[in-house]
C-alpha cells in the first residue's frame, strides 16, 4: 500500500486538474495497482511559492502496485509539467513489538541527587542557592 500527495498547478482550470489525477489513475490501473481511494482537496494556497505558483490543486491516492510500477509512477509525474510536486510514501507497519524496541532505545532521563537526600530537595536547594546568589548580585 503506497500513499501518493500531488500538488497540480493552479493555471489549469478544475476540470484539467482532475483530468490528470484520473490519467494518474489509469497509468496505476494500467501496471496492475488499484487505487483504493482519491481524495482531491482542491485548489489551495501554499505556504510558499513551487515553481513560481502561489496555490495548487491538491489531491491524495492510496494505491497497491508492484515495487516494479513505482518508478513508472514517478518518472511519469517527474515528466508531468501540470505536476508541482509530488510525495510518494510507502507507510510502515506498526506492530506492538516495534513499538516496544523503540520504547527501550529511549534515553531515560536519571536524576542523581546526593547519598540521603531526595531528588526534590536537592532540586530545591539549588533553586534556592540561586536566589541567593542572585540578590547579592543585585545589591552590588
């Protein structure tokens, strides 16, 4: 399962826009993927200028294909001057056991306090050391 975000240039009309999303579809379609949901969010402003365009048409894909049909896929959108820009995502799957391996990979934040004194204390004192130190500064 692939995710596919397209930005299609704004110079088009909405009927062109739509135009190349069902061409994107029918080239899938044609290397043996199935597209399992489109969604076009139509014409919206970008955060920054692509290409010299301020908004874009902006549509989302879900497909399967065979790994052989992706670089297709993007040769054909890299080709595609209606197409700004284009994020091709092959989401991972989750699984408890990754998520635990991750967990233990994590750096566990240790805090030391002196031999028989709590780490809120020590926490404490240092806090008010400062304070101290700060008011002598400002008296001088």
């Amino acid at each position: 399962m692939y995710e596919l975000t397209i930005l299609i240039n704004s110079l088009l009309e909405q009927t062109d826009a739509q135009a190349v999303e069902e061409k994107l579809r029918h080239q899938i379609e044609e290397l043996s993927g199935q597209v399992k949901k489109l969604n076009a969010w139509g014409k919206k402003k970008l955060a920054y200028p692509i290409k010299k365009q301020l908004s874009a048409y902006f549509a989302s894909l879900e497909f399967e294909l065979e790994p052989e049909g992706l670089e297709k896929i993007q040769q054909a959108l890299r080709l595609n001057d209606d197409v700004l820009r284009f994020l091709l995502l092959a989401p991972e799957a989750v699984s408890p056991l990754s998520m635990k391996s991750k967990a233990a990979l994590r750096p566990k934040t240790v805090v030391a306090a002196p031999s028989g004194i709590r780490a809120e204390k020590a926490a404490k004192v240092k806090i008010e050391e400062l304070n101290k130190k700060l008011e002598e500064l400002l008296k001088e």
